[in-house]
C-alpha cells in the first residue's frame, strides 16, 4: 500500500502517523461492507487518536485500535479500526512509516 490518495492522517496516542486512504475509506462504507460508518468519519478519526490499542497475535504487524461512542439511532457502541503497521521507501530509498488503515466498523460491546 503506497501513500496515494491518503484522504487524511492522524496521530495515535502514540505518536505513530496513520493515514486512511479514499480507496479504503470507499471499502468500509461499501453497502456490502460497514455503510453505518459513512455519518462516523470524525469518531473513526477519534477512534485511532484516542482509542485502545491492541496488537494482533496472529499478525504483529496489525493493531486493532478500539474506542466508544454515542450513536442514537443504533445499538453499537464501539468503533473497531484496524490498521497495517510497515515500512515504505520514500523518494531517495530511505524507509518511511507507511501506517493506515485496513477497515472500520461499528460493534456492541457489553
């Protein structure tokens, strides 16, 4: 995943830069995807500034970034981000942090 098309960056309580492209932003609001995320954009980005984060057991290079919000009209509770940790080459072949996000939804959490 290459840096094109980044449609905005944040930072994790951590300082690590995250960014979220429009291709994948497009991905997560798909009607077939997670389409309840469209009206969440601004908790998705409170989510990885603010949220807990959980490295993956499976994969160290995924973090599941988690964090609650009001949604009136739903039932869910929590925002679940999940985002790729990496390594890019920048313009002179030196590595750069290439951090973003996979996809995002809603869940109930007790």
């Amino acid at each position: 995943m290459t840096a094109a098309g980044i449609r905005w960056t944040v930072r994790d309580r951590r300082g690590n830069e995250i960014y979220l492209t429009q291709e994948r932003w497009q991905h997560v609001i798909d009607p077939i995807n997670h389409p309840a995320m469209e009206n969440h954009e601004a908790d998705l980005k409170d989510t990885i500034r603010y949220g807990i984060r959980r490295q993956e057991a499976l994969d160290p290079r995924k973090y599941r970034y988690v964090r609650g919000f009001n949604d009136p009209t739903g039932c869910n509770t929590h925002i679940t981000a999940i985002v790729l940790f990496g390594f890019r080459d920048n313009s002179v072949g030196e590595p750069i942090a290439n951090n973003y996000i996979v996809t995002a939804y809603q869940t109930e959490i007790g």
